[in-house]
C-alpha cells in the first residue's frame, strides 16, 4: 500500500509496501484528549453509491477490511443504525490478538462496544449480537421507545440508553451519553440516514471514507442521507493511502 497523502518525500511516495496492523493501527490512531471523537468509516464506488443491492461488501476489498477492522481494533464503541445491523447481520466484535496489548495500554476493554440506535427497537434480540458480546451491546433510544421492546432488549442481555426525550435519538446527546461513560473514541460505520445525522448535528469529526474504484449506476443512497445541512460542511484532507486502485482517504473537519 502506498501513502499518496500527505507526502513526506517522493521515495515514500513511490514505496509499496505490506502494512501491518500496527502500522495501520499508528496512522489511524484517534487524537489525544478528553473530549469525545467521532470518526466515521464508509465505503463509496466512484458515482457515489454507498451500498450494492442492499450490501456495501461488493464495494470493498480485502484491503478496506483490513482498515475497517483496525478502526474497530482501537475504538471504544461502534456506534451503527438498526437498519445497517438488519441488513448486514451484524455480530459482536471480536477481541483480536493484533490489538490486545494495545488496547490494555489504553485502557480499553477487549473488543469495542457495538451501540445500535433505532426508535423501534424492531431488532432481533435472539442473535448472537445481543446474546453472546465480549461486553454487552448498547441500544441507543429515545424516552419514548415501546416499553416492550426495551424489556425484550434488557432481558437478552443488552444495555438500553436514552438519548432522546422523544422516540428518537438526538445524535448530538448520544455522543454526549456515550462519552460520560468513558467511550471517547467513537466509530460510526452508518448507515446513511444516521450518518447525515451525525454530520447535521454538527459532531461528526472525521471522515475515513474508502473511494472504490467502481460505477454502480441506479439509485443507491449515498454515504449520507436525510435532510441536507444549510452550509456545507468543511473537511481538510489528513492522509490518503492506495492499494489495488482503492483509495482509502481520511477527512477532519475544519
Ligand atoms: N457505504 C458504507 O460504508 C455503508 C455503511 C453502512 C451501511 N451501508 C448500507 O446502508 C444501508 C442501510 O443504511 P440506512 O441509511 O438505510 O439505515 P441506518 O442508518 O443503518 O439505520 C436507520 C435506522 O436506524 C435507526 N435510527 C436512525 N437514526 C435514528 C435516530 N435519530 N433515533 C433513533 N433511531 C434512529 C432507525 O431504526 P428503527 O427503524 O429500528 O427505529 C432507522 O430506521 C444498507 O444497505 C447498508 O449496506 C453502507
């Protein structure tokens, strides 16, 4: 893999080499500080679609799962919509060896927590996402949420918080809960319509956005959906890295 941004010296620039989970792991390391830090980490083909058929898979590549698994190895919670968790079976985050050491340096637990966020709380509460975690998944609700459903939530094992005085959850108050718990280093991996959330609440921090060299066509959603923000919102460029085409591009808000 080659790093085309920032350059430091054309030999760099020229250098393709193996990274290593660690390496990857240092590049992507998340800011010091007390306060929280929210990244995202998504996937577009070139005319902008962020999923095929349902699925982002057929947009990615073993290089991009690489980073996407990294991102999750030094990141507090998961921070991922319902329909996101629906779609794309999502399971529980592994503890993996590559990141043990230094995550207990960090003083983090094993694997991040996954924090789903849905109104209904129309999930599964049978898989193994809620039964089987390292540390027991969050669900992020409103104060209104069916009554119902928070108990099918708490009796499978999960933690329900509220974000929300209504059924839904205001983005700017779930980075806020979460942090007082000690998560600060917060992953977003969408879907779209809670991404543009994020990014209309004005507390998205970060981009990691993987540009696949591939046209889709239709009418797939973008990265972020929902309502569209007044003024768009500036991001500068922290680095840029390729392999086989992919570019995998990290963005920080100004
Ligand atoms: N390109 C990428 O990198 C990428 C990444 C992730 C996903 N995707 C793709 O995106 C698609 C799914 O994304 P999506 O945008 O349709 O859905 P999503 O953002 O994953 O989930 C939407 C759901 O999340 C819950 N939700 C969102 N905002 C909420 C709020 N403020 N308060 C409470 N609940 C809230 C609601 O759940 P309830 O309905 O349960 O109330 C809502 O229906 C899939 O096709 C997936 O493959 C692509």
């Amino acid at each position: 893999m080659r790093q085309l941004f920032p350059v430091t010296d054309m030999t760099a620039l020229a250098s393709d080499r193996e990274w290593s989970l660690d390496a990857l792991a240092d590049a992507y390391a998340y800011p010091e500080g007390d306060g929280p830090w929210l990244r995202a980490n998504m996937v577009s083909s070139l005319d902008g679609a962020g999923q095929h058929e349902g699925r982002s898979q057929p947009l990615s590549s073993e290089t991009d799962m690489r980073i996407f698994g990294t991102l999750r190895g030094i990141a507090d919670v998961v921070v991922v919509g319902a329909e996101t968790v629906r779609l794309e079976g999502y399971r529980p985050a592994r503890a993996r060896e590559a990141f043990a050491a230094r995550r207990a340096a960090a003083g983090q637990g094993p694997a991040p927590v996954i924090a789903v966020v849905s109104a209904s709380l129309s999930l599964d509460f049978s898989l193994p996402l809620f039964t089987e975690p390292l540390v027991p998944t969050l669900v992020l609700t409103g104060a209104a949420a069916p009554a119902e459903r928070v108990a099918a939530a708490r009796a499978a094992g999960a933690e329900v918080l509220f974000a929300g005085d209504g059924a839904g959850v205001d983005p700017a108050r779930a980075v806020a809960v979460l942090a007082e718990r000690g998560l600060r280093r917060q992953l977003t991996e969408g879907g779209p319509r809670l991404l543009g959330q994020f990014v209309a609440a004005g507390v998205l921090d970060e981009l990691c956005l993987t540009v696949s060299p591939t046209m889709t066509a239709g009418g797939a959603q973008r990265i972020a959906g929902g309502p569209s923000v007044a003024v768009p919102t500036r991001f500068r460029p922290a680095s840029v890295l390729e392999q086989d085409g992919f570019l995998f591009t990290r963005y920080r808000r100004i």
